[in-house]
C-alpha cells in the first residue's frame, strides 16, 4: 500500500446546526506524506480531523481509510491515531502506562507490550521516563509522551491537531525538527492542523489551505507560495502587495490588467481569466526590485515611485514606496552590503524606480 | 523533638533553639481553640463513653463503678444486637449502592446539560432541603400507607393494595431518597472537574465506551465516588428517625437501640449503650480506611 491514498475525503460536508463547518471538502492525502491543513481559526481544520479521527461523523460525504470507506466506523475501530493539541495524557497512569494503554486494548501479549512502549520510549528520546506521571514532566516531554502513545500503535495514519501550540517558540523550533524527522524514520503518513503558516512550510510535503470550511488550495509549499491560486491564499501565505483591476488583455499566460487610474500591470495568469474580470495583482515584497537610476533593459513592469516609509530590520530593509496617486507598495531588500552609512539605504521621500518581471506578478480572483 | 539537630551541631545552635522554641509557643497559640474544641467536644465524650462501657449498668439506670467486660460480651452474643449490627451494615451498603448507581448517571446527565439548565438541574437536586427531613419523611409514610397514595393508585386500576410501610423496602426508599443528593454533589463536583478528551483519547487509543470509562473516567472522579459513599453510608448505618418511622419497630437499626438503650429502656443502659456506640465507630473507621485504600489507590 506504499502508493495510493491513506486518506481520501470525497465531498465532506459537517453541520453543526446552521453552520458549515467543514463545507464540500474533497481531499487526497497520500501514504507516508507529511500533510498539513492550513486555515484561519474556525476554518474547520479541526473538525475534518475529528471526523478522520471518528469523534465526528460527515453529514454527508464519504471519507475513506486506504480505499475502504470508514464514514460511521467509531473511532475505536480505525486504525488511525490522534495527538491531541492538549496531549490528553491519562493523569493517573505513568508514561509507561499511558503508552501500553493501545496496546493493551488491542490484547498485545505482555511481553511484546513492554518491548514496543520501551522502543517508542526510546524514538521520542524518553528512555528512563517510563515510571514518571504526566504532570511531573515538562510541556515538551509531555507532547513526547502524546506521539509515543499513538505511533506505538504503528496507525495508518496519525492526525496532530496543533501539537507545538502550546509550547514556547524555541522549542517549538526544535519539535517542527523532530516530529519531521520521526516521521521519515516511521514512514507513517502525518496529517498535521496548524494556522501558523511558517510551521506548515518547513515540515509539509503538501499543505491544503483552507477557509470557511473549504479548501482553497493544495500543493507542495513552494506551490502554494510561489502560486498561489486565489487573493486569499496568497494573502494568508507569506505576503503580497495587491493591486485591484481590470483584465484588459490576454495573450497565453499573459495577462495585462489596469487599474482605472493609469496604472498599466502585466502579470501571469494561474487560473481562467476573460477580459473585464475583477482581478487582483499579486507582487510578494521580496520579488520586486527598487533602485536609483531607470533600469537600461527596462521590463513591463516599470513604475517611478516615492519612498513613504522605510524600516531597517537587519537582515532586510522594509521600504514602503507611494506607487500612482495612492497605491502603497512594500519591497523587501536584503542587506548585501554591510555598511552604517546611512545614505547607502534609501531615504524618506527619495524617488525612484519600482520594477518586477512579469513571471513575479500573478493575477488572481477573489 | 530536639534529637533531630542534636548530631549536627553540639555548642553554637542555642539561639536557634531559642528560635524554635518560641516558634512552637506560637505555634501553640494558633492551635489552642482548634484543640480546646477538639478536647472538649469530643475527646472528652470518647474517653467518658470508652470509660462507661467497661463500668456495670445499675438497677435504676444509674451507673456501678464496676469494671466488667460484658457489656462487651453482651454485644457480641446476643442476637438482637448482632442481628442489628448485621442490618445496618447491609441496609447501609445497599443504600450507598444503589445512590451510586443513580448518582453517577444523573451527575453525568446534568455536567452535560448546558450551564443554564445545570444550575437549574442541580437546584432541582437540592430543593427537598428545603423541607424539614422530618416532614419529608412523614410524606413517605403517607405515599407508602396502607391507604395510602400508592395503594389508592393500585386499588384504582384494579390491583391489589401491597403492605409497603414497616418494611426494610420502606426504610430503605427512605433513606436512599434523603441520601441521594449527598452522592449527587460530591460525583457531579468530579465529573465537572473531569476532562472528556481523555475519553476521546481513550477511544481512539482503540477502547470501547465501556473499557474507556472503566479504565480513564472512573478512576478519575474515585474521588468524588469515594466521598460520597461515605457521606452516604456514615449516616446512613447511624440512621434512626427513618428505620423508626416507616419501619414501625421491625426494622431494628443499631440508631434504633442505641435510642433505646439511652433513653427509652427501663431501665436505661448505659454503659452497653456506650459499648454499642464504640464498637459501631470502630467498625465504621476500619471500613472507610479499607474503602479509601482500595479506591484511591490508582491515584498515588
Ligand atoms: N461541536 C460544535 N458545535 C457547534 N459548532 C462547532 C462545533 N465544533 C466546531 N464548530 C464550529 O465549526 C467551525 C469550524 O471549527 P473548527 O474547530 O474545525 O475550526 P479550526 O479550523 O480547528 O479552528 P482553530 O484554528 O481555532 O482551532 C467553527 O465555526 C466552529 O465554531
Ligand atoms: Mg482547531
């Protein structure tokens, strides 16, 4: 089964009274991949979890576990796995305990029962926590204790509901690193829920974006930021300068758009555009260029501006230009130069030209 | 109580023994109404009872400075008192049973109800202390009568009326119903404190309900469950107001000749009245320290 999907959500629908808390979902998730679901609070991470889980059952839909359809199977019965955001350890049982306690309900015999807990111990670096409570260790060997309790299950799939959220961000940083590599170790497909989107970043293989209960996009990370394919996603990924417009012209991938107020902006297109739609163009800071003197080769997209605020961060120099009558436009430089000399960085209210090549600017719907 | 420091330091620790000292003064102070109360109120009514109890009963209900054991003797030998022992223990096991066999759903049933109809639920719990206990079971004798509400009931559909007062059924309805709220608080208190993704965990650790609540939601709210089956069962072995009133004088509970011992009997006796009440405290105490280790101890 090493190819083909752990997990497919056909058409998931879930109602709680009038709200649409997850709202005609469909999804593939892949054996071994690291996914994550990635979405504002209330987006219904949480819940399309549950429901993989079994905690909750779709309203509609249908959600299946390696090809077979689990919709009503209980959650006792499915062969999946949860790390809960608050780990949900058994307060009255040791580490050790709380790890056989799988086991145990799945009639392990004795002997191979401390063997695995011992082995899933010793994966999350616990070795000699064993006789310990939950509540005599740390935030971080508490999540531990959470992953070794499911993954000594060997589960088809394990869901994390936010595990690192409530650990401070240093150590957060070291987690996203282990649970990373404890997933290449076991193989076992991870579906990760998070709303930090740095964290979605470096640990996915593939990240599904999503809002109000839909999913808007799904790709790899550089996918879902190099091409975003809605406002939104670019929005909530990372950032991006928005100007809004018309299409004026197509030709191929090239779009060109106008902003009614003499801006003219060329960009590509990611989804079915026709002339006349309502669009935004989206530059990310980092990808548009500044500088003194017109560009000699000078590309479509050139614009002369006024520097209006610039921050100094160290790494990079935040500068936000005045573009047309009221368009504001953040670029990113980096620092190459190490220099104090305070006229090497621009300067409130110095002119200058704002470009970008036309594969940097994408233009996306609503 | 100075044997502690002693090995460590034989000359320079005066001035803090000096310390020590007028710290435990103060600590003395601090204690001294708490033990006054303990001393007068009830170490002093122990050691008289203990002292009664090995003393002989004299003709008048007066007291004979006499030491004797068979008081003790009598306790142990003759039926009625052992019969009564026997009684109260067994009706206040069935008693603390069966409210913790309607307690624990009920408690349940209303931490699960939303905050505005839990306080509405548990208020509904509390209301019959509202009533003097005295008047409610009163009511209970007429429900239970012989012409009573639920015989009229029975008579109107045909069927025939049922002997229900001055039974041990009677008392026990008595008393389960004036006990209830008891259980019901101490388990609700618990299960309100108890956190339910724990089940969830438990259930997608591949337990069934009945093995997740076994094994994660019981020994959590122990507790609470231990609590209340003391303050059920306690007064409930002690219980004679409700074994008098609806179980005539058949249901003989040890409150029931303890009454009668003291005050009713010509003449009164008592220093088998004082053994009784001895005994009755020993067995309680060595019954809930039993109760309290083997519940808690998944908890330490
Ligand atoms: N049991 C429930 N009853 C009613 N509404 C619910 C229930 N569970 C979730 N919802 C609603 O469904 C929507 C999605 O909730 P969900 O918990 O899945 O969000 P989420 O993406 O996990 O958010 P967060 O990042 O805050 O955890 C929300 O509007 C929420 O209020
Ligand atoms: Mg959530």
């Amino acid at each position: 089964m090493k190819d083909g999907y752990a997990i497919e959500m056909r058409d998931i629908v879930k109602r709680f009274g009038d709200v649409n808390a997850v709202d005609h979902v469909t999804m593939e998730i892949r054996n071994g991949e690291f996914f994550s679901m990635l979405g504002p609070s209330g987006c219904g991470k949480t819940t399309s979890l549950r429901m993989i889980a079994g905690f909750e059952y779709p309203t509609s839909g249908e959600i299946y576990l390696n090809g077979t359809s689990i919709g009503t199977t209980p959650p006792f019965q499915r062969n999946v796995n949860t790390v809960f955001q608050s780990y949900a350890l058994f307060p009255h049982m040791s580490v050790a305990e709380n790890v056989a306690f799988g086991l145990q309900m799945k009639k392990v015999p004795r002997e191979e029962i401390g063997r695995r807990v011992d082995e899933a111990l010793d994966m999350v670096r616990l070795t000699g926590y064993g006789e310990r409570r939950p509540r005599q260790l740390s935030g971080g060997q508490q999540q531990r204790v959470a992953l070794a309790r499911a993954l000594v299950n060997r589960p088809d799939v394990l869901l994390l509901d936010e595990p690192l959220g409530a650990l401070d961000l240093k150590l957060r940083k070291e987690m996203q690193i282990e649970l990373k590599r404890l997933q290449e170790r076991v193989g076992i497909t991870f579906i990760f829920v998070t709303h930090d989107q740095e964290e979605a970043l470096t640990m996915s293989d593939r990240i599904a974006v999503m809002s109000e209960g839909k999913v808007l996009q799904v790709g790899t990370p550089t996918e879902i930021y190099e091409r975003p394919n809605c406002r939104f996603v670019a929005d909530f990924i990372g950032e991006s300068n928005f100007i809004r417009g018309q299409v004026s012209a197509l030709n191929a991938n090239d779009v060109t758009v106008t902003d009614g107020k003499g801006l003219t902006l060329r960009g590509q297109m990611v989804q079915p555009l026709q002339v006349g739609d309502d669009v935004y163009v989206s530059i990310r800071p980092e990808k548009a260029r500044l500088s003194v003197q017109r560009p000699s080769e000078p590309p479509n997209n050139l614009f002369p501006v006024t520097v209006d605020r610039v921050a100094y961060i160290g790494s990079d120099t935040r500068i936000m230009v005045q573009l047309g009558q009221d368009q504001l436009f953040d670029v990113w430089e980096q620092n190459t130069r190490s220099t104090v000399d305070r006229d090497a960085y621009w300067q409130r209210g110095e002119q200058g030209f704002l470009w970008w090549p036309a594969e940097n600017a994408l233009v996306l719907k609503d | 109580m100075a044997t502690e420091s002693a090995p460590l330091g034989q000359a320079p620790n005066s001035s803090l023994d000096t310390l020590a000292r007028r710290e435990r003064g103060r600590l003395f102070g601090l204690l001294f109404p708490g033990l006054f109360w303990l001393i007068v109120f009830f170490a002093l009514p122990l050691v008289v009872i203990l002292l009664y109890s090995f003393l002989t009963p004299g003709p008048t209900g007066n007291v004979i400075w006499k030491f004797t054991l068979d008081n003790y003797i009598t306790l142990f030998t003759k039926d009625l008192y052992v019969n009564a022992y026997v009684r109260s223990l067994w009706i206040g096991l069935v008693t603390t049973v069966v409210c913790l066999l309607i307690a624990y759903p009920l408690a349940l049933y209303i931490v699960q109800r939303s905050p505005r109809w839990r306080n509405l639920l548990l208020f509904l719990v509390l209301i019959p202390f509202w009533t003097n206990f005295l008047v409610r079971t009163y009511a209970w004798m007429i429900i239970l009568a012989n012409n009573g509400v639920i015989n009229s009931l029975l008579q109107a559909v045909g069927l025939p009326r049922q002997t229900l007062l001055n039974t041990t059924g009677a008392v026990l309805v008595g008393l389960i119903y004036g006990e209830l709220p008891f259980m019901v608080l101490p388990i609700y208190a618990s299960i309100d404190r108890f956190d339910f993704t724990l089940l969830e965990a438990a259930s997608d650790l591949g337990a069934s309900r009945a093995r997740a609540f076994l094994r994660v939601m019981l020994p959590l709210t122990m507790p609470g469950v231990a609590a209340g089956s003391v303050l059920v069962f306690i007064p409930t072995v002690g219980q004679f107001v409700v074994s008098d009133l609806l179980g005539g004088a058949k249901v003989d509970m040890l409150g029931n000749l303890l009454q009668r011992l003291f005050t009713r009997s010509n003449p009164p006796n008592w220093p088998l009245g004082s053994a009784m009440a001895l005994v009755f405290m020993l067995v309680l105490t060595v019954a809930i320290i039993f109760y309290f280790r083997t519940t808690t101890e998944e908890d330490r």
